[in-house]
C-alpha cells in the first residue's frame, strides 16, 4: 500500500474535504472502500486524476447497497453517465450526501431525484408505484398500489398538477419524524 | 445525455451568474473570464507592492489611482459597448471610486468564502463542485491581497492570514476529535445488522461514558488523587484504620466482596476522608474541594443533559404527528438506509409491505367503530393489568425491605438474607419488562410508540424500586445517627480515660497515643450509604451480564445447536433466538446512572466503577448483540430526536439530586469520619471557607446574598420569567399551527376550485392552451428545469444582488423556514390544466410548473 501522502496531493484533500461533509481520514477510508471493490482497475495515485470509472456491478455489491431496495436509482444518480457507473467523484458525492452530516435540505433533493425513476423532474404516478413495488418486494396487489400512489399524491400534491414536484417534495418530506 | 446536457447547463449558469455579478461590482470587467483574471493579477501585483513600500504610502496610493485610472481607460476601451457611461462617471472622481469598489470587490471576496464554505451542501456534481471552488478560491486569492488600503492593508492581510491558518487549524482539529470518536466502526456494524434504533442505544451508551469520564476525572483528580497523596497516610488515624475487632476477617474474599474489611477503610468511601482543612504543602483545602465536587458533578451532568437536550430540539424538525402525509411518509421515508443485512432487510420488507396493508385498510374502512372500542378496552385493560403489577412489585419491596431490617437485627445471618433487598429488586427488573412487553402486545401501537410506552412503564417500576430503596436506607441512616450519639460519649471518655491513666502513671513524657485501631467509632452512616450504592450498582452490572449470557447466549447456543435433534423448529417455534431489549437496556442505564448520580457523594469510587462497567458493557453487549440476537420483527427507525431519552435521564437526574441535597442540607454528618466531621451541617464547610479565607466583605455579600429576603424575590423572578417565556412558546405554537391550519385550507380551496374549473370549463382550458405560443412552450421546460437544478442555490444570487442580504450558511434556509414560507400567490398565477388526475407520464408539460417571480428572482430574465 503507497504512502497517505501519495494518493492524493494535499490540495485535492483539502478540495475534497470542503466539498464532502468528510474528514481528510475518511476520504481516505473511503478511497480505499472505492478502490478494494476492483483492485486492478484503481491505481494507488489519484494525483493526476485518473479516469477511472467502476461498473454498477461492483457499485452494487457494497454491504451499504446490497440490501437497498433503490440501490440502482441512487447509484444512477449519482453517476455521471445515469447508467449507475461511477468515478471516484461521484462516489464521494454518493457518500457525502448520504452520511449524516449532510443536511436535510440537501438530502431531500437528491431523495427526490432517486424516486424520480424516469428521469422528468417530476414524482409522477409510475414512479410512484415504482417505489412501493420495489418497497414490498411486490407484495401488494395492484389494486393496493393504486390506491397507495393516489393516496400520496392526494396528500402531497400542493399545486395539484396530479404528480409531485420538488417542492411538493421538500415540503412534504422536511416535515417527516423518519426523514434523516 | 441528458445529465450531460444539464451539467453543461449548470455551467454555463454559473459562469453567467458570475459574470453578471462581477460586471455589477466592478462596473465594466470585460466579459470572459481570462482577461478578468489578467485585471486580478495586475490588482494582485498592486496589492503585493503596496505593503512592501509601506513607508512611501501617499505617493504609492496616487501611483495606484494613477495606474487604476489607466486601467480604467484600457477597460473602456475594451468593452464600451457595456458601460460608457459609467465609466466617464467614474473616471470623475476617482478617489471616491477606488473605494467603493474596493467595498463591492470586498463583498464580493466575502460572498466567494461564503461560497466556499458551503460548497458541501450544493447538490451538483463533484467534478462541478471542485471546478467552482478552484474558480471561487482563486478568486479570493487574487483579490483578497487588494483589499483594505494605506495602512488598513497590511491589518488586512494580516487578518486574512489569521482567518486562513484559523480554518485550517480548525479542521485540523475536526479531523483529530472525529479521530478520537471511539467505537465507530462497531456502532456502524450493528446499525447496519440491526437498523438504527439498536445502534441508538450504543450511541447512548457512548456518550455516558463520556459523560462518566468526565465525572470521574472531577472525582478522581481533584478528591482521591489529593486526599491519597498529601493526606494522612493509611493507619494513622481510627477513621483509616480497619477497627481491632474486624482485623481477623479484614482481608476474607466474602468480606472484600460485601465491600467491608479493607476496602470500607479505604479511599473509595466517604469515611476515609480526614477533616483537616488543608493538607499537604500545597496547602490544598480538602473538605471544601469535596464539597466543590459533589456539586460539581450534578453540575456537570446537568449541563451536559440540558445541552444535549436543547441541541436535539433544534434539529427535530419534524411535529410528528401531522396526519396530512401518512402516506407519503410510509412511501418515501420508511426504508432504513442503514440496513446492510439481508435478514434485517427481509423483516424490513416485512413491516413495510404489513404497515402499507393497514393503512390501507385503515384507508378503506375509516369509520369502523367496533374495532376502536376494542381497541380502546384491550388499551385500557393492559394499562389496569400494568399498574397491578408495578403496585405488586412496590409491595413486594417494601414487604423485603421490612423483613431485611428485621434480618439487620439478628446475628448470624446467611448470605441469602443479607441480599435479599438486591436480589428481589434484581429479580423484578429483570422479569417485569417482559412481562410488560407482553402485556402490551394488548394494545397495538406503532413500535416507536410503543417503546415509549413500555419505556415509561418499565421507569416507573424501576422508580418506585429505587425510592422505596432509599426510604429503606433513610430509616437506616436514622437509627445510625440515634447511635452515634452514644458512641460518641463513649469515644470521648475513652480517650480521656487513656489520657488520664498515662497521667496518673506519672509519665511526664507525652503519653503513647492510643492505637487507632482500638479507638470505638461510631456507624458512620455516610460511608453505609456509599457502600450500599456500590453494592447495589455491582449486583445490577452482574445480573445484567449474566442475563446477557444466559438470556441470550446460552438460549441462541441452545438454539442453535440442539435443533438438529429436535421435536420441533426451535429457530422458528417456541424459544427462538433473543431480541435486542431496547428499552430494558437504555433504562438499565439511565437508572445505573441514576444510582451513580446518588452514591458518588458517599463513595467516590463508585464513578470509576461505573466506567469500568461501561466500557465493558460495550464490548460484551456489542459481542452479544452480533453474535446471538436477532434483528427485530418489526423494524423500525430510531428518530433522530431522541430526547426522550435524555427526558428521561433529566427525571432521573433531578430525582437522584432530592435525596442528596436532603442528606447535605438536614442531616448532620458523622463525627468521626469524612471530610465533614466536627461540623453541625455539611455545607458548613463553605462558610467557613468564606469567613477564613476571604476578605471581610466577601463574607458580607455572602450573608446579603444568602438572605431569604433576597432569595424568594430572585426565585419569583425566576418563575416569573418561566412563565412569560412559556407564554410567549405557547403563543408561537399556536401560530404555527394557525398557519398550518392555513396553508391546510388553501390548499383544499385551491384543490376545489380547481377540480371545478378542469370540470365546468374544458373549453376555456383548451382555448389557453392553443393560445400559448410554441416558442414559450419551449422555453418554459428549460427553466423548469433550471429552476429546478439551481432552486437549493438560489439564496446565493439573490444575496449578490442585494447588498445587505445575508448568505446563511445552508441554502433554503432550513426546514421550518421552508415549511412556513408558502407561496400560495405562486398556486394562483398558475393556469388551469386539463386533466388533473390523469397526467401524461413522460410527456413534459410545459405549463405544467408555474414560472413564479419569487422563484425566478434570483435569475433575472431567461438568458438567451
């Protein structure tokens, strides 16, 4: 294993570190997490920033993302491409906005992009039920799952154009005891 | 692609919004960025120069004037189509000029550092994030040097430096506390096999240790440490000396266990204390520092508990039980994220698909009134079956209690009976808790509720324990104090009867002192009450280990090993494996604390026992957890305001102050041990203090102060101030929720109208939406979707825009602010559609999101 001081250069950790709510060692631990997934794709140096780029496959095993029911739409929004593939960035980004010092205003937007599944900034029905599928593991019947999505939209829908827009989101979700 | 196109976007809008506020302050900086950067070096090489020749500060200012007005013709020059007129306005008077730009490039510097600091919290992408904040960092760095002028420069500068090494030595600092965090990967672990509502508990236990540690560095250097050191060594005096009689068995396992014989003339306990007022050659007030820190330690926990308590207030945002978005908080904030454990995911799985079906059944049939009386009785017949046992249970102590103080009388008592009082409280908290969880499967609340419930019942129990505990061990301290008064007649002649026997022997050397070990002493009863707490604290920390082992391990052992040969499914069936107790253990430690809190005054060793227990509580409940539990049937998320714990420890802590305060205030301390000995009260100590080691005025204002006339007034000062500033929080609760009941109606009355107009007038609607031009149809997506991209950011243009608008840290100022800023005005203006319930998915819809001019503000007008 190289040196700390050999992965990035001091600058780019100081850089990091005022764009990620992370301390210079857990970038650091991070850096290691990103580049343990595919050990021959990620060089040691990431001083003259390599295009490294790590498949959703791998993105996807993480302990952190196995088991989410929305790990592919988090780890498409977070890449850069859309197609979940991501640089050591966007996986810093990833973690960033996920860890608990991010704060809610911040999470709330990136939580409405991730239910946002086709992409038209706008929570519309088949998001929706998109959502509670991939929440119940289809265990509903779809006569429960209209009637949840309607309910939700009934609910949070303020300027009632029948689909939730982010600031239906964020008014809804900044006032949820869960949202964290 | 189309993220590709939105980052370029993005780009573009920030480079504009840049340059449009850098025209505004420097009035005509040309448009592209590099020759805005040459302009910077050139002011950079200015600003250099300048405190270098410090000395010749007039000419240089008129060099620089001279060469800012070159510039300033070179600029115009460059681009005169953007802003002649200004520029002739301002080569007028210069002087004036150099200023106010200075100010504006000032404000400009600032807002950039502002922007810096809150890079993190802007949702773009990181490859945009570290561009701006070069962009942003070169930028203070090139004017930062130019700012501030003559002599101010140099202070500046100065300033600025200072500001940048603070920073980095602030995160510096940051990145050594977060360091020093211990337990965080193990934490992490759990939480994520376990879902965050275990792992709150070790959070909890995390932060008592803390807690402890602190008391325990007050007691242990500021009490024992001294008091070891410079005070009187061991054996010097009766009240450090085991007594002749238990000499034989001082030093017998059963009696060090029963914390008697050696360990009861030690420094753990109250007695050790001597009651001389300094010791030492550092002259170090012993009693007085005793009493400090007895004071102190409440202090501290009380300071600790309120503080953590306030902060969590703050950032609970959430009122919890608003009944508008059930719904949409099940589908949007019911998975736990911390998940990352296929098992724990599955029962998640589980509890949301169930949760989902009972909302919508609730949905369905929401008037169904059989079923809520039901509910209601099967409620309330738990609560009366609950209070039977908490009533039991209080007997029961009382029952114990009573018969042990028979048992206290008796000689030859065994071992069973010298215990019991712990043992049955052990016994009690160790099996009404589950009992109660039982009884409260009766009633069917949501887990989160429920463990309120079950939290409150369980501290109830353990309450009426520990005070029937104390009225037991005041009846105690009673008779002690009834004692003493014959022992300590009884002292007295015996010391003046050895006095006057090595008189009458005729000796006139000074009689050979009495060996402290045979001089009679009185009960102590401060030092009983020490060793009481120690016992009760040591007896609790085994039974819980023990319970953990046999509870949980041996039966997951069991579990797991024999259902190979066996009748049925024990995995699944009858015994199973444990489940974490949240609410056992968080209260387990509250009340521990509690115990802590009491005793520590009486023996000052008794907080270093406690961080012993903690520390090895968390390893062994962390093994435990991981190796032989598992993860809750109905999972559910700890909220992130979790003072109800806190609440708890707050009640706790006060309780366990009553006790204390009582015993310092009214009882008189014994006269033969502890600091205090000799004097009629404890808190005597401070007068004495006050009289002998401060001026004569000090002491004045001391019995001023100390005057009732003084503290009742002060006291209803206090009450009173309570009872405005709780008038005043009950006037913006109802505030709020008149707005809330507000935006409640607006928003039903916009949804009506609404429903009307899609269904009384089509025509109408189809009409509008032909007469919208194309060309608008194609611009409104865009900015939708600007909007949308840039909306967390918006405070920070319009902040440039407006001189005297503050950038707070966080964009979209937080989440009240949000939730009380509706712009229902917005709802208006928006054009009736077609279709409200049926949407186009997929399809943009231009007219969809309404351009308001609040939102549009910070924007200007569309930049094409």
């Amino acid at each position: 294993m190289g040196n700390k001081q050999t992965i990035f250069t001091p600058e780019q950790l100081d850089a990091y570190q005022d764009c990620t709510f992370f301390t210079r060692k857990e970038i650091l631990r991070l850096f290691y997490r990103y580049r343990d997934l595919a050990p021959q794709l990620v060089p040691l140096d990431y001083t003259d920033k390599p295009a490294v780029t790590l498949p959703y496959e791998l993105i996807a095993g993480m302990p952190e993302l196995k088991d989410n029911p929305f790990r592919q739409r988090i780890a498409e929004v977070f890449s850069e491409d859309g197609d979940g593939n991501l640089t050591l960035d966007d996986f810093l980004d990833m973690f960033s906005v996920l860890s608990e010092m991010a704060p809610r205003d911040l999470k709330a937007y990136y939580a409405f992009k991730i239910y946002d599944f086709n992409n038209d900034d706008y929570i519309c029905k088949s998001d929706l039920e998109k959502t509670v599928n991939k929440l119940t593991r289809n265990e509903l019947t779809p006569e429960e799952v209209r009637l949840a999505c309607e309910k939700v939209i009934y609910e949070a829908d303020a300027d009632n154009d029948g689909k939730l827009s982010l600031e239906d989101f964020q008014q809804m979700i900044i006032r949820a005891p869960d949202f964290l | 692609e189309k993220d590709k196109e939105d980052e370029s976007k993005e780009e573009n809008s920030s480079s504009q919004q840049n340059r449009a506020s850098r025209r505004k302050s420097l009035q005509k900086k040309p448009g592209d960025g590099k020759k805005a950067g040459e302009e910077g070096s050139r002011q950079r090489e200015r600003g250099k120069k300048a405190p270098t020749k410090d000395q010749k500060e007039s000419e240089n200012k008129e060099r620089k004037t001279n060469k800012k007005g070159k510039e300033e013709e070179n600029k115009q020059k460059k681009d005169r189509k953007n802003s002649t007129s200004s520029a002739s306005s301002n080569s007028s008077d210069e002087e004036s000029l150099s200023e106010e730009e200075l100010a504006m490039l000032m404000e400009q510097v600032e807002q950039k550092k502002k922007l810096i600091s809150t890079m993190r919290n802007k949702p773009w992408r990181m490859v945009k994030k570290l561009s701006v904040l070069r962009e942003a960092q070169a930028f203070v760095e090139k004017f930062e040097g130019a700012l501030g002028k003559g002599k101010g420069k140099k202070l500046y500068a100065y300033k600025m430096m200072m500001a940048k090494k603070w920073v980095k030595f602030k995160r510096d600092f940051d990145n050594f506390k977060t360091q020093c965090i211990p337990w965080e990967m193990k934490i992490k672990e759990v939480e994520s096999h376990f879902g965050s509502s275990v792992a709150s508990y070790f959070i909890f236990l995390r932060w008592m240790y803390g807690v402890n540690l602190v008391l325990f560095g007050l007691i242990f250097g500021l009490v024992i440490i001294p008091e070891v050191l410079m005070g009187m060594p061991y054996g010097s005096m009766p009240r450090k000396t085991v007594p002749r009689a238990e000499q034989a068995t001082a030093m017998d396992f059963s009696v060090l266990w029963d914390f008697e014989g050696y360990i009861k003339y030690s420094a753990l306990f109250y007695g050790y204390y001597n009651n001389q007022r300094t010791i030492g050659w550092l002259k170090y007030r012993l009693p007085m520092a005793y009493f400090m820190v007895g004071i102190s330690v409440f202090g501290y926990s009380l300071m600790v508990v309120i503080r953590s308590m306030a902060r969590n207030a703050n950032e609970s945002t959430a009122d919890g039980d608003d009944d508008n978005f059930v719904f949409s908080w099940k589908m949007f904030t019911s998975w736990d994220y911390l998940i990352g454990n296929p098992e724990t995911a599955d029962n998640k799985f589980a509890s949301i698909t169930t949760s989902f079906k009972e909302s919508i059944v609730d949905e369905q049939e929401s008037n169904k009134d059989e079923n809520i009386h039901l509910r209601r009785f099967l409620r309330v017949l738990a609560n009366v079956l609950i209070i039977c046992c908490l009533c039991g249970s209080g007997y029961l102590i009382y029952f114990v209690v009573k018969r042990s103080q028979t048992f206290s009388k008796m000689q030859n008592v065994g071992w069973y009976e010298r215990n019991e009082v712990e043992i049955v409280m052990s016994l009690l908290g160790m099996f009404c808790p589950p009992l109660f969880e039982t009884i409260a499967a009766l009633e069917n609340y949501h887990p989160r509720i429920g463990l309120k419930w079950q939290l409150g019942r369980i501290f109830a129990l353990f309450l009426g324990n520990l005070y029937t505990f104390l009225l037991a061990l005041m009846d105690d301290v009673n008779e002690k104090l009834a004692e003493e008064d014959v022992v300590k007649n009884i002292t007295r002649w015996t010391l003046l009867g050895h006095h006057n026997s090595s008189v009458e022997n005729g000796s006139t050397a000074t009689p050979p002192p009495l060996d402290p070990a045979d001089v009679p002493r009185g009960p102590c009863w401060e030092t009983t009450v020490g060793i009481e707490f120690v016992r009760l604290t040591v007896s609790d920390i085994l039974v819980t280990y023990i319970t953990i082992l046999v509870g949980d391990f041996i039966r997951a052992c069991f579990v797991r090993f024999v259902n190979y040969c066996w009748c049925w499914d024990l995995e699944a069936g009858f015994p199973s494996y444990a489940e974490f107790d949240i609410s056992g253990n968080v209260l387990g430690l509250v009340f521990n604390q509690g115990m802590i809190w009491m005793g520590s005054f009486y023996a000052p060793g008794l907080v270093g026992v406690n961080v012993l227990r903690l520390l090895t509580s968390m390893y062994f409940q962390c093994w435990a957890v991981m190796s032989s539990n598992v993860p809750h049937e109905r999972v559910f998320k700890a909220s992130k305001s979790n003072n109800f714990y806190m609440g708890l420890l707050l009640l706790i802590l006060f309780l366990s102050l009553l006790p204390v305060a009582y015993t310092i205030m009214s009882l008189p301390p014994s006269f033969d041990c502890g600091p205090f000995s000799g004097k009629k009260r404890m808190y005597e100590v401070i007068q004495e203090t006050i009289e002998l080691d401060f001026p004569l005025f000090v002491a004045k204002i001391f019995s001023y102060v100390a005057n009732p006339g003084l503290i009742i007034p002060a006291i209803l000062l206090m009450v009173l101030a309570i009872y405005y500033l709780n008038a005043v929080a009950e006037a913006y609760q109802r505030a709020n929720t008149e707005l809330k009941k507000k935006m409640q109606m607006q928003r039903e009355e916009e949804k009506n109208k609404r429903n009307n107009k899609a269904s009384t007038n089509p025509m109408l609607q189809d009409l509008e939406d032909l007469l919208t031009p194309g060309t608008k149809s194609e611009s409104h997506p865009k900015q939708a979707e600007d909007k949308k991209t840039e909306s967390p950011t918006r405070t920070s243009p319009v902040g440039k825009h407006r001189k005297a608008a503050p950038l707070n840290g966080i964009p979209m100022t937080g989440g009240r602010g949000a939730a009380f800023t509706p712009p229902p005005h917005m709802f208006m203006r928006q054009p009736p559609t077609l279709g409200v319930w049926a949407p186009y998915p997929g399809q943009p819809r231009p007219r969809g999101h309404p351009p308001g001019p609040v939102l549009g503000r910070g924007r200007g007008q569309p930049r094409y």
